[in-house]
C-alpha cells in the first residue's frame, strides 16, 4: 500500500522510514529526499566539527592507501573537462574539497584551483598540501569573493545538504558563460538494490539520513541540472560495487569485505588503464549510465545563456 506524506511544501510518496526520517518521492523537488529536513544548526555542527572526524575516521588513510586508484579517477574527470573546453581555460572551484586530493591532481596538471571546505580539519589538511582552500560553507554570501570559474565540481555534496536546486544555483553564478558544472552524487534506488531488497531479503541499507537527505539517479540529478540552466553534455557511471551483493558477497556491514570488492573493481580498472585501453573502462560506464546503472552518478552539464 502507497502511504503519501507532506511536509511544509514537500510531497510525495513514501519510500522508506529510517533513524525517525521518511524518504519520499517529492513531486516538488523531482527528486526523492527525507523528510523533515535538518535545520541549518544542526547540519553545521555535522560538518564543522564532526564529519572527517566522527563518521569519517579512516578516510584520509584510505584515500592515502587508494591514491593510484583516486588518480585515474581524478584524471578521468580533468580529461572530460579538457575536452568540453576550449584551451586555456583551466580554472576551478572544488565545492567540499574535502582533504583536498582532486584539487591537488588538478593542480598538478597546471590548474589554477580552489576550495570551500566546512570542515577545519579537511580544509587544514588541504592547506597542508600548500592549496588554496576557503574554510567555509558555500553559500550566498561566502560566494561573493571567490572568483569565476571554467569549472565548478561538486562531489558527493549534493546528497547531504537540505535544498541542492539552491546549492546548484550559487554553484552556477560562479561559472564564466559556458562555463561546466560538474556533480557526482550516489545513483540510489537504482535497479540492482531495488533486486537485492526485493529478491534477496536486503534492508534499505543506503537509506542513511541525516547524512543522506537526497537520493538522486541519473534522471532526476539531470532534470536538477536543466532546472538551474546548465545542459548536460555527459553522463557516466561508477563501478556499480553493489553488483557484488547480486553475486553473492554481502559487504553490507562488512568492511574487510567491502575492502576486498573495492580491490578487485580497483584491479579492473587500473588494469585497463594500464593496458592502454582506459577508453573502453570509460565507454562501457557511459553505457551504464544510460542504463541506470553504476553505484554513482558523474553529470556536466554546460552553463547556458537564461
Ligand atoms: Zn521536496
């Protein structure tokens, strides 16, 4: 039975209940979020003080130990961009830039690049590197002073915050006109857990409110990018990791496993590269994108004239 909920202007059917938050198909928003949403004091007491800390303790050593792997990503996303844009324009904003390694690569290949960072721990780690990184949120104010870009890049951001189309729209006020905004975001109910929860007794495991609050897929992360005047000119996937529940290897819970899959789809990829096929790695993740499948969503979109 479909139960719909509503809250203030939100509406939508209700997908999941987890940790006192419903998950709904917000005929609003076109995209499926939790409701009620987090105040503003409380999501930045999450990320200010909390985030690299409290939930993410082992990032940095991972990232350190993955950094072969992180490179080929990173390098992967400065390709496209160097392809959409004409020379010369190599500058770029990283909202949520984290400890700062995709600034850092960007840098390397003779980026001029940026940051905003909420977390003071991430942000002074980034500084570390010798980068430069704005300690704040992003918002109407802080954009004010921090420059025009070729390229705004927003990963796994836009799934946490409480209103993304308003994120997405000071994101797009900082690009040159044809300008690329670049959003990366989980590609969540999508075919594989919808099997797994259906077929194979899984629970919602990435239903993860308050840290999660938007759950977008290949579809409505791109309506999000029309709706704010950007024209998506690329849509590719990740590894969709989850097909490893399918065949069998339950990481949910289990983080030895989910670091062993991690391995393998690393070996894949790095293989590829290696063997100086990377452009078959990146067709066949286009491919999935336009299937819908693949555990993240990676989506430019060209700024357009409003
Ligand atoms: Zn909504």
């Amino acid at each position: 039975m479909t139960e719909i909920k509503q809250w203030q202007d939100h509406q939508g059917q209700v997908l999941d209940s987890v940790n006192g938050f419903d998950v709904i198909d917000c005929t609003l928003c076109g995209f499926k979020h939790a409701i009620p949403l987090p105040t503003p004091d409380e999501l930045e007491q999450i990320y200010r003080h909390e985030y690299y800390t409290a939930e993410k303790p082992l990032y940095l050593e991972r990232a350190r130990e993955d950094i072969d792997w992180w490179n080929l990503v990173y390098s992967d996303r400065y390709d496209s961009f160097e392809s959409l844009l004409p020379m010369g324009h190599r500058r770029l904003l990283d909202i949520g830039s984290g400890p700062g390694f995709f600034l850092l690569h960007g840098q390397n290949r003779g980026w001029q690049v940026r940051g905003i960072e909420p977390s003071a721990r991430a942000a002074a780690h980034a500084r570390g590197l010798g980068l430069d990184v704005v300690e704040d949120f992003l918002d109407e104010a802080s954009s004010q002073s921090l420059g025009r870009f070729d390229v705004v890049h927003l990963s796994e951001v836009l799934e946490h915050i409480p209103d993304p189309a308003r994120l997405m729209k000071i994101a797009r006020s900082l690009l040159i006109p044809d300008g690329l905004l670049c959003a990366v975001t989980p590609n969540d109910y999508n075919a594989f857990q919808h099997t797994l929860r259906t077929a194979c007794g899984f629970p919602p495991w990435w239903v993860a409110p308050p840290h999660h609050l938007n759950y977008f897929d290949f579809d409505s992360l791109s309506m999000l990018f029309e709706s704010t005047g950007l024209e998506v000119v690329s849509r590719e996937a990740t590894f969709p990791i989850d097909l490893f529940l399918l065949m069998g290897d339950n990481y949910v819970g289990n983080d030895q496993l989910g670091r062993a899959c991690h391995e393998k789809r690393k070996t894949m990829e790095q293989s590829l590269a290696k063997a100086g096929l990377n452009s078959v790695k990146r067709n066949l993740y286009r491919c999935l994108a336009n299937a819908g499948i693949g555990r993240e969503a990676c989506i430019i979109g060209r700024a357009i004239d409003s």
